[in-house]
C-alpha cells in the first residue's frame, strides 16, 4: 500500500463511521425494543466456508464506532487461511451494541476476505513462475483502498492508486493519438513527469515490439494470447530490451497460469476487486454470565 499507517487509520475510521452511520442511523430500533438495556454478552465471528481472511481492522473499528467500551479479540489476521468453523475474532460487552455493529462488521470482513481470497487463488495458479499478480481500479467507489489492501492480504500486488500517481496510455487514450506521434508524446511524458511510471497499452505484437524501443517502464500486452505474450517477450531479448511486460485482459486462472509461464513478469487482474464472491462469515452470539 502507499499509505502512510496514520493514513490507512483514518481510512478505516472513515469507512466504519460510515458503515455504521448508513445501517444504524439515529438508533437500531429492534435492539431497542428486543434487548434489555443492561444485557451483556460474548460473540464470535466465525468463518462459514475456507478462504483467506482481510478486513479485520475494519470489523474492529466497526464494534469500536458503535460503542468504544466493547471488547474486542482478533484471533487471526489479515493474510491468514481458514477453514469452515475457524473463529476469527471475539466481540464481548453491550449485547445491544454488539448487534448493532453486526452486519457492518460482517459486511467488510466478507467481502474484503472474498478478494483475498480471489487473489490468493490467482497468486497459486502462477506459483513456480516469476509473474506476480496485480489489481487494477476496477474498484468498489469508496472502498479502493480497502480493496486494495485485501489483495495485498491475498499475496497479490498493488497497480497504480489513481489516475494520479502513475501514466497508463490505453487505448482510448490512443484514440487521440496518431502512431506516428506516439515516440513524440511518451518522450514529453518523461520530461514533463519523470518521476512517475510510465506505462503504455498494445493490443497487438508489432505496436509492443515497437514501444520495446521506446523509454516506457512497461507495456501492457492487452488480450494477447499466450504466443503473442511469447513472441513479445522473445523479441525483448534479441532487442536487449528492458521493458517490463504486463499481461491483461479476460484473465482467468487457467489463462493465468498459460501467460504466467510465457515468462512475462505482471499479470493484472480485474476480477480480483470487480467479481469477488464474499466469503460467509457469521456472528454467533450468547449471554454472558
């Protein structure tokens, strides 16, 4: 991640507050109504099924912005796999607070564990090969720096943030940009921005082995099928090149594990953030003594 640990903690502040703002609002009116005041009690979040847990920070600060007085337990972390029936933390205290933190908790523990758990999926399905798995901004709004961190817990590796902190020239961009001026425009981008990476899309073989010429940090093969990636790579070495390669486009884990072993070193995903399935998890809850 990019952010600063004060940074990410107001990030996760943040995204409680409003979690907890959106479901509860001014009261949660059956726990009002239901549950006696005085009632105290322990519970247990609990992994229905197996994957790769994230998002823990996030349930924390969840029960913490309901009620600071609760106590809470993790008893993994983020990064961890576990199977169906693993308890992943304890909440004890105000039984009414503890269930009005519930599902926001619930909610950013499932589906911040589903993308770890996608990504670690793609992260095995290219074990052996030199190629590390990337996200990329087909994001959640609102939740991309949580997402993001998610698929850190996966094993997988961050793309650029935004718009703003790197260069990626894709298609639509070249669009507006004749080939013949593509030499001209990536040069003034070095001079204008050298500080920031400098990526250019190629949707075909000869428009990649003419950027390999080019002063890019990486060109992003988009669609390629796995000979294409490999003649692309083949001629980086008669040119001596050393651009860096990034495969894209439809990749699923049995694409991925084809293009990993072409030799290619990045491999960005999509549906790592954009169709991640959460992961079940429930919140069991008892009296306290």
């Amino acid at each position: 991640m990019d952010l600063s640990q004060k940074d990410w903690q107001a990030v996760v502040r943040e995204a409680a507050s409003r979690a907890v703002g959106e479901d509860v609002g001014p009261v949660d009116l059956t726990s009002r109504v239901a549950v006696p005041i005085e009632a105290r009690a322990v519970a247990t979040l609990v992994a229905r099924e197996s994957g790769v847990v994230a998002g823990m920070e996030l349930a924390e600060a969840v029960f913490r912005e309901v009620d600071g007085s609760l106590q809470w337990k993790s008893l993994v972390k983020d990064g961890d796999r576990v199977v169906a029936g693993c308890v992943v933390a304890e909440v004890s205290g105000s039984a009414r607070s503890i269930l009005s933190g519930e599902r926001s908790a619930l909610n950013f523990l499932q589906r911040l564990s589903g993308v770890a758990t996608r990504t670690a999926d793609f992260v095995r399905a290219v074990q052996g090969t030199k190629a590390k798995i990337l996200d990329t901004r087909k994001t959640t709004p609102g939740l991309r720096a949580l997402e993001r961190k998610a698929v850190l817990a996966g094993g997988g590796v961050n793309h650029r943030s935004g718009l703003y902190d790197a260069i990626l020239m894709k298609e639509n961009h070249q669009v507006f940009l004749p080939q013949e001026k593509m030499g001209e425009v990536i040069q003034k981008c070095r001079q204008e921005f050298p500080e920031f990476p400098l990526v250019v899309e190629a949707d075909s073989v000869d428009l990649a082995i003419q950027l390999l010429g080019q002063p890019v940090d990486r060109i992003l093969l988009d669609n390629m099928s796995p000979e294409q990636v490999a003649r692309v790579i083949q001629k980086r070495a008669e040119m001596g090149s050393g651009v860096g390669l990034e495969a894209s486009g439809g990749v699923t884990l049995e694409r991925a594990r084809a293009l990993a072993e072409t030799g290619v070193e990045w491999i960005s995903v999509g549906s790592l953030t954009h169709s991640a399935r959460a992961i079940d998890m429930s919140l069991d809850i008892e009296k306290a003594p």
